[in-house]
C-alpha cells in the first residue's frame, strides 16, 4: 500500500503556494493556503483515479491528516 501526500511550499518570489506530492499527474499553485487545500482536496482523488491502476475510492482509510511547518529565514 502506497501512502500519498500533497505538500504545500511557499514562493515568495511568485506569492503562491505551489505543491510537492507523489500523487501523479497533481500539480498546484494557489495564492492562499485555504485555497491550496480546496484543491488538493477535490484534485488529489481524481488524479489518484485517473492515473494509479486500480485506485477506487474505497481504498482510502480513515481521515487525511494534515501538518504546518513554518520556516523562518
């Protein structure tokens, strides 16, 4: 079993959160962290769907998890 995550990474230089994940075919840019989520949310099952044989939504247990770092420069 494979565990699939979705990061959001800040770029100051362009202003938006963009994504680290081993979902495929996910990628996203978002100006807000709430908005970042929004999509993750209804994109990451669809890609799951779409791009890993065999995925079914049922395979999904129990709740996501979700997890702030904060770095300070």
């Amino acid at each position: 079993m494979t565990n699939y995550y979705v990061k959001a990474l800040w770029d100051s230089d362009a202003g938006v959160y963009f994504s680290e994940t081993n979902v495929p075919g996910l990628n996203i840019e978002a100006e807000t962290l709430h908005d970042f989520i929004a999509i993750a949310e209804e994109l990451a099952p669809q890609m799951l769907e779409a791009n890993v044989p065999g995925y079914s939504p049922d395979m999904l247990r129990g709740p996501a998890t979700a997890a702030l770092e904060l770095a300070v420069a």
